[in-house]
C-alpha cells in the first residue's frame, strides 16, 4: 500500500474567506442544479454526453500521459497512455448500452418492472498512481447514470488530474450536459476533501487511494465504494506454459512500472520447473539479487513503522530503486526479484510494492505453494487479486475456490487482467473492489450499475395455477388394466386384513397372473385405522429387502396413505419424517421438497369411498412417539396410476360407508371454497358435492348403483382438493382424531357445520392468495346450496339451509353431530383444547382456508363441536 501524504497543503479558497465548508457547499449547489437538470434527460441524450466525453478522453489520451508524468514522476509515460484509452474506449464499450435512465426491464410474465435512477451527487477521489485514467473513468460511469460528481484529487496529481475532468466536462456540455455535471476542488486540502465526503448532500463517495481516505470514505455514513490494497500471488504450477508465464509477469510488473494495484508482487514456483522458470525470468531481464542485498532494498522501500512501501517507490523504475538501495544490477534490468523463503513483517519485501519488484518463492507442490499464496494474501491483499499458470482446469477452480480474493485470473498478467475485458470477459474498470475481506462494500470491478439506485414496481399477478394429476382408470372391473400395465414384474402389495378376507387382494393376484410376464409379489398387511411411522418403517424395510418396481395401494386411506410413506422412504433412504411434515404456502416451493420416485411405479385401488388418496400428493401419517397426525404433502407422493373400480366397495360396511361419504362432502366443499380453488377445480368439487348429496344415503343402505356413483364422488373430489386443497375442516379434525381416537370421517362431519358457519362470516384476519382477490366464502357457499337446488332470499339464508342439509345427510346414515355423543371425555377435553387449536393451526390444510383463522377461533369451533352446539339439540 502507498503511504497517505499527511503534508497535504492547507485550504486555499477561490474566493476571498471562503471557507472549506463554504466552497464545498458552492460546489454542491452547482452539481444538485445539474441533477435536477438531468433528471428528465433520456436514455438517447445521456448516451451522446457520454460518447462525447468517451471521444474527447481519447483525442487527449497522450496529452494526458504527459502531463501526469511531469507531474508526478512516477511510471511510464506510454503506458498511462494505454491506461487513457482504457478508460475511454473500453469503458465506453462496456457501459454504452446499459440501460441507466427510466425502465430497465419489464417483465411481463413476472409484472415486475426495474427503473433506474441516480443515487445523487457523487464525490470522486482519485489516487497519484492513476491521476487521469481514474478521473476520465469515474467521470464517464458518473454521468451514464446522471450523477454529478465533484472530485478531490490527489495534491501530487491536481494539474493533470484536473485537466482529464477539463476535458470530460467541456465535452459533455458541448454535448448538453449542465454545468455543474463535472467539478473539482481547485485548491486540494485534507479539510476540503473531509467537508466534501461529509457534505449531506453528497449521496456517495468513490474512493480510489490510500487506506487512510478509503477509509474516511466508508466513515462518513452514506454509501461509499471504495478499494483495497492489493498483493497479489501468482503460483507458476508445473504445467505452467513457462515462457508464457513468465511473459505475463514481466510484462505485468513493468506495465506504468507496477502501480496497477491488481500486478503481482510475489511468483510462487513449483520446485519441479523452478529452475527452468529463473532461467526465463533471467533472459527476460529480470534480476534476482543476493540474499545478503534483500534488507538493503526492504529498507530503502518501505517504512515498517507506518506501514507500505514509501512515498516515491511507487511507480519508479527498476534501475531507480536499485541505486536508491545501493545495489549494481545491470543497466536493462526491467524487474527486481528477491528470493524468499517467509512471508510478513519479517522481511518486507513480501509485502506489497506498487513497482517493478517482485519476491519470488520456491513450492514443494499444490499444498504448499496455496498456503504461500494465502499468506501472502492475508499479509496486506485479503480481497484483492491471485493468480496461476497452469494447463490443470481442476487445480485452477480449485486454486479460485481456496483464494480469498475478489479476483483469481488464470493464465493472465494481473495488471491489466485484473482491470478486466482485455485477457478476460470481466467488467473494465479502474476501480477494484475487494469485498469484505478488504474492508469494501462490494467485490467486484466497479462500474456504472453501482451508481444507481434501482426501484422495482412490483405489479399484482395471479400465481401460476397448476393441475396434477395420476393417470385415472374408472368403472366396474377396471382393474383389468393390471393385466397390460406396462414395467410390472415385482409387485408389493400394501392392503388392510378385510382385503384378504374380502378376496380382493385375490382379485388383484387374478389379474397380474394374467399378464404375459412371471411377476413375483409381496404382501404387506396394515392393521392400524390410521397409519403410524412405525408401520411405515416396517413396511419400508420389508420394500427394501424386496425390491419391488410397482407398489399397489389396496383399500381406504390407511393402506394408501401408509404405503406412500413406504414408497417415500424406500425411494428415498434418506428422506426425512421431520422435514415432510413441514407445512408450507405453496408446495411447489415447499422449504423440504422430496424427489421424485425413481424405482417403484404406484398403483392406487381405494376400496372405500371418501379419501381421495389414490389421485392426492396427501399422506396423513401419525407419529408413534406423539399420537399427532400429520398431512404429509408433496407432488413426489401422487400416485401414477388410480384404478376407480367400483366392485371394490360392494360389501363395505355401512358405517365406512357413512364416514366416507362425510369425509368426501368434506373434501368437496371445502376445496370449491378455497383460496385456491380455480376453474379447473371447482366444477370437480361441485359434481362430487351433488354425488354426495344425491347418493350417500342410497349408498349408506346398500345400493349398488348408488355405491358406483359415490366411488366416482371421492375420486372427482380427491382431484378438486389435490390442486386447490382444503381448509381448517380437516386441519381440526386430523387433531381430534388423533387425540380421541376418532375415526377421520366422523371427526371431519362433526366440524363441518361449524366450518361451514365460520368460513362465512367475515373475517378478522384476510387470507393471502394473489388469485384470492376478495373475501368470497359466503358467495361460494351459497352458490354451492343452490346448484343442489336449496333456496333462500340470500346468501345468509342459502347457507344455512346447506347447514341444516348437512345436518339432515349425516342424520340420515347414522352419524350424531357432537363429540360428547361419540365419547369424547369432557375433562380429557378440556385440557387438550388449548394445545389442540394450535396444533390445527400449524396444520397443512390451514393455508388454504378461505380466510385466516386465529387459534382463539379454532378453540370456539372445537368447543362447540363438544356439544354439538346450533347443530344437535
């Protein structure tokens, strides 16, 4: 790092007692005028000021070159002439068509729209190294994007420092631009620059300099860019082309004779090729003093007690600083190279040198040379630059992945590969961030998009609607589809004790014994009415041991949901329990999302008519340790094929049929009240609602026909709520059940008048659905009383005679409305109620309730439902 000039002269004002803070504010006032001036300029006219700037920067660019070597004395003329035109004609390429003025994007499909405005009054501070690239460059990034800026130039560097901004400013006024886009402090001085960076007008500083200003910048408490100190390693590896590497560096470290902060200050070579390398480094002029000469140049180039190479060292001539420290090299001597075997205090010469010097280290191999180049980075170049030879793509990103530094170039001289766009695709810039490692706010090249303040409107869009599906085989005996089903050869068998003693397992064997393969089978019996996790991990192992390439799903929700958890769990090994349970507000971006199978194809026979299971990406699964159901949810769970045969529920009891049939009205109401119900769903929801109403009682008493059509119900219902899902129904009864050993049907008819009554009114708190655009639950209900033909004057009345329907329905087929009917102990109640309301609020179906309920409500509803209150007398 260079050392901060404290000898800086004091304030000398154009005007006669003027003070720093005065003058300062004169200059803000010209450049807030010139912002409200460029405001209402467009894309087309900013373009053309900056062209012209661009232009006018480049028809200088020797003058320039001239004018701050006579100033400064430092590096070579030529080649800040290169670091002109850099700054005119690359940047000029880079930033020409960025969009920096009014709307940048629109994004229809999105109905997001980015506009651009400036961040404000810019002040620019430039260093002595790079006095008139970074002037010309900062100005060109400040006005494409309408910001005035006011520069404090280094004192060493004021004159041609401030003929670039000349030159810039009379081009963008030519051009018309305000007067006040481009200004200087004429008279530089600490408390000018201070009472500039602190002005609260000024909206940013650009800070290019010592540490010392760099960090003043980031103290004034606005928004600053700033650099840091760069001493970059670059590590010739074994595969190295040498002769291009060590190009590369020489050519590098005399570029403006190495004040590019980004130019390599250390070479690390593979011990294998070192030999080699110093003999090219050798050829190309490069000399590698005595062991015994390396205090005498530490000590003439740096003073340790401040820190950083001394004033004058930076940019001078190798042969300079060999006299300087007494040293004979010869007269064609382009770079100094000092062999070292330590990095840090302990010899500055590893420190960074802003000149044609470079310390050189020898490498055992790939560890060694990566700790070398880190401790050279963590001595004085955290952030910057780091570089390697190589013909290994592999060491290289692993050399990248392990350098803490903004930029690694591969196969690249750092001066000019890290300024950017003339050995690589980076952005071209003379500003280098260095991120946090180097204390900076960014990490990156600066450039013209870190001079706006962007604004984002951010339009009202409906989600994208979605409807998934399994492939659905219906009517009596299609279950015959197993005979050609396609990849069928070992075949699990998931089904409850009544299939086998039905003979429908038989039924399933009948029709895989058809096909033209040998198929081999397992069976796996569940016992429980609810499936537990210990069930699902006995059957998993059983999947395990077996390995099958089709799962069928015989029966009602039980089997089918506690063979999803097997199927889950045998695909997956390492799938978790804890994770699939999470809730979520949209599955398709669920926080715990579970790939998809890839072994085993599902097949779904439900057996009963209610759950819906065999087309729902749903798996109600209870936790054995806790006794909590849990609604697992996520497409991965959506079985591939659902057979919808109706001979299956022939002989189902009565009271199944009951639950069912409740359990499937459930499933349609509360999906066609959704939030997000669409009209792909809800005329699903609507026919099973009719079903229901239509059949459910016919069935109850054993009709056939009626048995038929209520198979068809679940299935049309299970399709609403697989894509529109449910709501607080179900999300309080999974928690009775569970806690009262309820069966599920009954649980979620005893709600359902409640829910129906709750969901209507008004609500406290509005759900959140951007294509829920108004509170619309009591419109719904109604229109789902009158497609059954129910009447009313409005929609208060037509919801309760739907009421008072569901009511007469589960009458009708033998179900009592009221928990205390159906053996609920009130004490056991009582206690459980509170805990019970929140766990039904942290419940999966809760999100799609058509308004958002509080846990103080959900307690009423339960509290209610104990005795059946406005629902049983």
């Amino acid at each position: 790092m260079l050392k901060e000039n404290t000898n800086q002269p004091k304030a000398k004002n154009v005007k006669d007692n003027e003070t720093p803070e005065q003058m300062i504010n004169r200059l803000v006032d010209k450049a807030h005028d010139a912002l409200c001036a460029m405001d209402d300029f467009d894309q087309e006219k900013v373009d053309h000021i900056v062209h012209q700037m661009a232009m006018a920067g480049l028809d200088n660019h020797m003058m320039l070159a001239k004018l701050a070597y006579e100033e400064t004395g430092r590096g070579v003329v030529e080649d800040k002439a290169i670091k002109n035109m850099f700054a005119t004609e690359e940047i000029w390429n880079s930033i020409k068509d960025d969009k920096t003025v009014g709307i940048i994007n629109d994004d229809h499909e999105r109905q997001l729209i980015t506009v651009a405005e400036p961040l404000g009054i810019i002040a620019g501070v430039t260093p002595v190294t790079n006095p008139t690239s970074t002037t010309l460059f900062k100005s060109l990034i400040a006005v494409k994007t309408r910001n005035p800026i006011i520069f404090a130039f280094h004192p060493q560097a004021q004159k041609s420092s401030a003929e670039a901004a000349r030159v810039v400013r009379d081009a963008a006024i030519a051009a018309g631009a305000p007067e006040g886009v481009i200004q200087w402090i004429e008279t530089p001085s600490l408390e000018a620059t201070t009472a500039l960076m602190n002005n609260d007008r000024v909206a940013s500083v650009l800070a290019t300099g010592g540490p010392g200003m760099v960090k003043a910048a980031y103290s004034t408490g606005k928004p600053a860019l700033g650099v840091g100190p760069g001493n970059g390693p670059a590590y010739i590896e074994k595969t190295a082309k040498i002769k291009r590497a060590v190009n590369d560096i020489v050519l590098s470290k005399t570029f403006d004779n190495g004040m590019v902060c980004a130019s390599e200050n250390s070479a690390i070579i593979d011990a294998d090729i070192y030999n080699d390398v110093k003999k090219e480094m050798q050829a190309r002029k490069v000399f590698f003093i005595k062991k015994s000469d390396q205090k005498a140049l530490a000590d003439a180039m740096y003073d340790p007690k401040r820190g950083g190479v001394k004033g004058p060292i930076a940019g001078m001539s190798a042969i300079n600083i060999a006299k300087l420290a007494g040293l004979d090299v010869p007269a064609d001597t382009k770079v100094l190279a000092a062999e070292l075997d330590v990095v840090g205090p302990e010899n500055w010469l590893s420190a960074e040198k802003l000149c044609p010097v470079l310390s050189v280290y020898k490498s055992k191999d790939h560890a060694d040379a990566f700790r070398i180049a880190n401790d050279l980075l963590h001595f004085g170049g955290l952030g910057h630059t780091a570089s390697i030879h190589t013909m290994d793509d592999e060491l290289a990103t692993e050399f990248g992945i392990k350098m803490k530094a903004s930029r690694v170039l591969v196969n690249t001289p750092s001066a000019v590969g890290g300024i950017g766009n003339i050995y690589n695709e980076m952005v071209p810039s003379l500003t280098l961030g260095t991120g946090s490692w180097g204390k900076n706010s960014v990490s990156h090249n600066v450039s013209s998009f870190d001079l706006l303040n962007i604004k984002t409107i951010a339009k009202r869009r409906n989600n994208m609607q979605w409807i998934k599906l399994p492939r659905v085989y219906f009517e009596k005996t299609s279950v015959r589809y197993l005979d050609s089903m396609p990849g069928i050869e070992r075949v699990f068998i998931v089904a409850s004790p009544a299939m086998i003693s039905h003979g429908y397992v038989d039924k399933v064997l009948g029709e895989l014994k058809r096909r033209p393969n040998e198929i081999e089978y397992q069976l796996f019996s569940v016992t429980e009415s609810d499936p537990t996790t210990d069930t699902v991990e006995k059957g998993t192992q059983q999947m395990v041991n077996f390995q099958p390439d089709t799962i069928i799903a015989l029966g009602g929700g039980s089997p089918m949901d506690a063979a999803k958890g097997m199927w889950l769990f045998y695909e997956h090994p390492d799938a978790s329990f804890f994770g699939a349970k999470q809730k979520f507000l949209d599955i398709r971006k669920r926080t715990y999302k579970l790939d998809k199978p890839n072994k085993a194809q599902f097949v779904a026979i439900p057996t009963t008519s209610g759950t819906g299971s065999e087309v729902t990406p749903f798996a109600v699964i209870t936790d054995s340790k806790t006794h909590v159901k849990y609604p697992l949810a996520d497409y991965a769970l959506t079985p591939d094929v659902a057979i919808v045969d109706s001979q299956f529920v022939e002989t189902v009891p009565a009271k199944t049929v009951a639950y069912s049939g409740l359990d499937t009205l459930t499933h349609a109401m509360e999906s066609f009240v959704a939030n997000m119900a669409s009209d792909y769903t809800r005329p699903l929801s609507l026919q099973a609602i009719k079903l229901v109403f239509d059949n459910l009682t016919a069935s109850y008493n054993g009709d056939i026909q009626a048995r038929e059509e209520m198979h068809n119900a679940a299935t049309l219902a299970g399709m609403a709520f697989a894509n529109a899902f449910l709501g607080v129904d179900h999300s309080i009864a999974h928690k009775l059940g569970g806690e009262f050993g309820l069966p599920h049907g009954l649980a979620i008819a005893i709600t359902l008048p409640h829910v129906i009554r709750y969901n209507f009114k008004e609500p406290m708190k509005l759900t959140m659905w951007p294509k829920y655009e108004y509170f619309r639950a009591d419109e719904d209900y109604a229109q789902i009383a009158r497609y059954i033909g129910l009447t009313g004057k409005n929609n208060e009345e037509l919801k309760e005679a739907l009421v008072q329907k569901v009511i007469e329905l589960a009458h009708s087929v033998g179900v009592t409305l009221s928990l205390k009917a159906n053996g609920v102990d009130k004490k056991h109640f009582d206690e459980t109620v509170d805990h019970l309301a929140e766990l039904a609020y942290e419940d999966q179906c809760t999100t799609a309730n058509p308004k958002e309920p509080l846990i103080g409500e959900l307690r009423q509803i339960m509290i209610d439902e104990y005795d059946g209150k406005g629902v049983e007398k």
